[in-house]
C-alpha cells in the first residue's frame, strides 16, 4: 500500500514537471512570439489608418466640440447654451426639404446629414389630430438621431459634420432626386446624389473626382447614430435596440443597456465578433414600430460596427459601415451606392424591400421570434382577411374559426375520449373506493379500463396544447407588428394591441372619472367576457375528484380574468372567442357520444349555497 502511495506521488511530480517545462520552454515562447506579430500589425495599421476610423476602420466616435482634431463621423455637437428645440435646430442651417407621400423632413446641407424626417401616416395616439411621430432629429436638439454618408481617409481633405454643401434643388421627392456638391480646394470634388421613393428608402449615390496631381486612399462609409437612451417597452418579446444582418455572421441584435456595457461589437476593440470582411445585409437600430438603418453595397466587402461612447451624460449608439480602400489616381473618380432605411416597419414594404433590392433577411428587421414558422403564417392570414373586410378584429375572429376547422380532427379525436372519460366515471369511483389502500392495483385496475374502453387519459390536454403556441404567435403578431397599431374593433375598442379602455374602477365609465395609473387593477369588459367563456368551458366537465384540485380549477378563470387584463385586446377577444367557440365543439360532441353534458349541473352546484361537491350524474345513452 504503501509503495502503491509512492509511485502515485511520483507520476503526479513527473507529470507537473512536464506541464511546467511545456510552458516555460515550447508554450511560453510561442505565445511571446505571437504578441510580438500582433502589436507589429496593430502599429502599422495604425500608421495607414486615416483620421475619425477605429484601427479596423470603422469610423469612430466623434470628439467634442472645441477639440483639436476636425469634426470626424458622428459628430453632433452640443450648443454652448445645453440643447434647442427642434424647430430651432432645424432653422440653424440651409436644408433641402423632403416631401413624399409617408414622410416629411430636410436634409441638413451643413454635413449633408439626413436629421430630420417624420412619418406623415402614424401619429402618437389614435386622434389623427395628434403630433406625427418623428423619427430622425438633428444635432443640437435633446436627442439627436441621424444618418450620415461619406468618405474618411489619411491624406485629404474631406468633406465633415461642419462643410456646407450646394444643392440643385430645394425639394427632394419620389422621381426628383437632390445633388449636393462641394470641392475641397485641394483637387477633390464631392458629389451626392440621393433620391427617395414613395415609402422609406433613401438611395445615396456618392462619387469623387481626383482633380489634383497626387493619388488619394479613401473609405466610403455609412452610419446612423443615435443620442440618449430612448423608452423602450422592456419585454422579453421584443428587440430594441441594434439590430444587423451581417453577411455570414448573421442575425445580431444588441440591447442598448448590453452595448453599453461591452463598449463595441464588431472591430479590433470588441470582445465579440469582428464584423470585417462581410457581404451583404445591414445593421442599424430598431424601436418597436420604426427603425433605420444602413444598406451598404450587397455585393461589395465592409465592415461593420456597433459602438457605445458618452458624452457628458449621454450615451450615444452607432451602427456603422465602412467599405474597403478606394485608391484615387490623378485624374481617376469613384462612386459607391448605399441605402438608408428610415421609417416604419411596415410587413409588406420591409419584405418588398428585401425583394426589389436583394437585401439578404431584410425581412428580419421585424422581431418574429424563434416561431416565425407560426408567427409569420399567423400575420399573413390576418392581413389577407383584413384586406377583405377591412376590420383586424374581424380578422382574428375569422383566423381563430379557420384553426378550429383545421385542428379539428385532432380537437375531435380529444373531446371524444373526454366523452368516453365521463361515461366511465362511476366505473372509475368504484375502483377507487375498491383499492383505496392500494394505489399500486388502483392504478393497474384503471389502466385495464382503459384499455378496454378505448380511451386516452391524456387526450383532453391536445386541445390545450394546441392552443398555446397559436395564443403566443398571435400575442407576438399583436405586439410587434405595426398594421395592429391603432387598428380598431367595435364599440369601445379603438387599438387592438392596446388593452381594454374600460375600468370596472369607475364602473366601466358609468362613473364620471379616469382611474389614476397607480390603481393596479386594470379590469376590464373583454377580459371579463373572457374570464366567463373561460368558467363555462371549464364547467363542462366535472370537477376533479381531488378537493384542491377542484379549488385551482375553481378560480383558474379569476386569475386568468387578472392577468389578461392589461394584455392586448385583441388577444384578449380571441381567447374569449376560442373559448366559445370549445364549448360548443365540446357540447355537440357529448350529445353526440351520448354523454350527458354537465354544464348546468355543474353551475348550480357552484352557486348553490352550502354545496361542497360537485353533482354526480350517469351517463345517459342516446
């Protein structure tokens, strides 16, 4: 035993010392080496990198105002007297107006920035009465948000947040693009042509012409920027925030409070993925409803970014593009096309868009989540009966009746051995009372009456799992898609991704106040009428056999009643529809299989006075 201690003391120093000596004299020295390359590369980069990129190139987080380097991308200076108006931000330089039939806004000719757009069909409530919902803002203002083209480079001068373009319109509409010029002085000649349809879609056509005796590096790039933290609904169901679809590297999506945190995503500096080198896609920042972002070329390399700085107290998001070099001779130009999506997320016009300009999974700027195989389907239907009777909660009605119909073989085959359950239920009581004491033969004994009669202990649970993925397609359809915004029903309902209006607080308005938002009672018709479809269909059965069983199921409908009560009231009308629309599947296929329905018996069992159990009947045939 002792020996056996020896040797394993042994083997374990032997082995220590080869690890060590692997490290010190093979691992040590490689990894040296291999620091020693990279610091090598990162200083030769840096020495060819032009001004305003990151060492990747990716252009960089602006300086502030007063400091010694030129205005570089990204730059919104803050005004020495703190923050303006809007409108006084917009009156501080010359602009080229925008008018299309779904937006309105200027492009600001002091850095050819597009800073200024809001969206001619969407207000911020449901009066059309109300402020439009303005998406970009210029520098200056309390929350700038815009979008900005151009060049950065190590031995030129170019064009920043501070030049003052020409432009040969003052209008810039659907068929009459703008073309803003400037020269450099120095042999360079900028010119932008940018063009917009009738939706949201910016083409931004840049070129450089080299004038003077000596060749030029340029980098085109793209980038929208992004000041302050906006409100954000916080659910686990929606993404805002940075959004991309970045060639190979697929689908990113960044919370603003995660950028924070991490600094970058994308280039030499990030903790995550590089982003170089990609083809294809876009990246920019969503909100629920509206987003914008940057399309560079689909077929030309680029890389992208995703950057967090602070200025004062503010942080300010950018996603960012830039493509590679753009060697200039004497006497050469170049052009470079990118796009600019700036708007609201419309389904049709994001999935026309992917089309119409070969934008890989363009489609994804919508948050459809891992069940977009349900979610998806689930919108096209509403839309396609929408389109015909001009109503969504129409719409959801109709869809819900098609899934009936649809699931109704597998809905069928549950409530009929629901039936056979019921038929058998004093067979199933004298078994228990039979083995009482024996659950091990219990359970044998109802088993073998199973299988005699044919029947699937489990198969009332189908129609409830069937309806759980569909309830959360349609909640996701509800929340996130902006065709439900605003969109009405009939009566009191007027937004059905909003919940209910009505408050049993103040008596469904019979009372003439408004509950403050404190009360955290949100009560109200629909989720009522749900609560009650949901206590009937629950009624047609009989209450389990096992006393606190019986008390859940009791006061499931209550709880359910309050939970859904702030919940979309669209959701809130399918679920009291589908619950209707059960019982009557179940009822007719009871009297169908000759099983006695116990809904009556059931309710006045419940409000009788005294009454402890539920009422036991015998199956009747025929």
């Amino acid at each position: 035993m002792g020996n056996d201690k020896t040797n394993m003391f042994v083997a374990i120093g032997l082995s220590l010392l080869v690890l060590l000596g692997w490290q010190y004299f093979v691992a040590g020295p490689r990894l040296e080496q291999q620091r020693q390359i990279e610091a090598q590369n990162k200083a030769a980069q840096a020495q060819t990198q032009p001004p305003g990129v990151t060492p990747d190139g990716v252009p960089s987080p602006s300086p502030k105002e007063g400091g010694p380097a030129a205005p570089a991308p990204g730059t919104a200076p803050t005004p020495p007297g703190g923050p303006v108006s809007r409108e006084a931000a917009l009156a501080r330089a010359p602009r080229v107006k925008i008018e299309t039939p779904a937006i309105s806004g200027s492009i600001n000719l002091k850095g050819a920035r597009i800073d200024d757009v809001a969206l001619k069909n969407y207000h911020e409530t449901i009066d059309p009465k109300s402020p439009e919902i303005v998406l970009f803002s210029p520098a200056g203002t309390e929350t700038p948000y815009y979008a900005e083209f151009g060049w950065v480079g190590a031995n030129a001068k170019l064009p920043n947040s501070e030049t003052v373009w020409t432009s040969d319109g003052k209008t810039l509409s659907p068929g009459m693009p703008v073309t803003l010029t400037w020269d450099n002085g120095e042999g360079l000649t900028f010119k932008r042509i940018v063009a917009v349809d009738d939706k949201y879609m910016f083409t931004v056509r840049d070129s450089v012409e080299n004038k003077g005796s000596g060749a030029v590096t340029l980098y085109p790039y793209s980038l929208v920027s992004r000041w302050g933290k906006p409100h954000t609904q916080g659910y686990y169901v929606l993404h805002e925030g940075m959004i991309g679809y970045l060639g190979d590297d697929g689908l990113q999506e960044i919370t603003y409070d995660k950028l924070a945190k991490e600094g970058a995503y994308g280039g030499a500096n990030t903790k995550g993925k590089a982003f170089s080198n990609v083809t294809g896609g876009f990246l920019g920042i969503t909100d629920k409803y509206w987003a914008a972002a940057v399309i560079p070329e689909q077929n030309a390399p680029y890389t992208g970014a995703f950057t967090d700085r602070t200025d004062g107290a503010t942080n300010v998001y950018q996603a960012s593009a830039r493509g590679d070099a753009v060697n200039l001779a004497a006497g050469a130009s170049a052009t470079t096309t990118q796009r600019l999506f700036a708007g609201a997320k419309e389904v049709n016009v994001i999935n026309g868009y992917q089309k119409e300009f070969g934008l890989r999974h363009f489609d994804l700027m919508i948050d459809w989540g891992w069940f977009w195989f349900i979610t998806q389907p689930m919108f096209r239907a509403l839309d396609f009966i929408y389109r015909l009777f001009g109503n969504f909660g129409v719409s959801i009605l109709i869809v819900t009746l098609g899934l009936k119909l649809l699931f109704l073989p597998i809905a069928n085959r549950s409530y009929v051995s629901m039936a056979k359950m019921k038929a058998v239920q004093p067979e199933m009581t004298s078994i228990r009372e039979r083995y009482k004491d024996d659950k091990v033969k219990q359970q044998q004994a109802m088993m073998e009456l199973y299988k005699k009669e044919k029947i699937n202990p489990v198969a009332g649970c189908w129609p409830v799992l069937i309806q759980i993925p569909v309830f959360f397609a349609l909640y996701k359809v509800l929340f996130i898609t902006i065709e439900m915004r605003h969109a009405p029903f009939f009566g009191w309902i007027h937004d059905l991704a909003a919940p209910d209006p009505t408050s049993i607080v103040n008596l469904f308005g019979l009372l003439p106040f408004t509950p403050p938002e404190y009360i955290p009672i949100h009560l109200g018709v629909w989720p009522i009428i749900m609560g009650i479809t949901m206590f009937v269909q629950m009624k047609m059965n009989p209450a389990p056999p096992d006393p606190v069983q019986a008390q859940i199921f009791t006061f499931m409908p209550i709880i359910f009643t309050f939970m859904l009560g702030s919940f979309p009231a669209g959701l809130v009308i399918y679920w009291a529809w589908n619950n209707s629309l059960s019982v009557l599947q179940q009822y007719v296929i009871m009297r169908r299989n000759g099983v006695k329905v116990e809904l009556w018996d059931n309710l006045r069992g419940t409000f009788k006075r005294g009454s402890k159990t539920p009422a036991k009947t015998a199956p009747t045939k025929g």
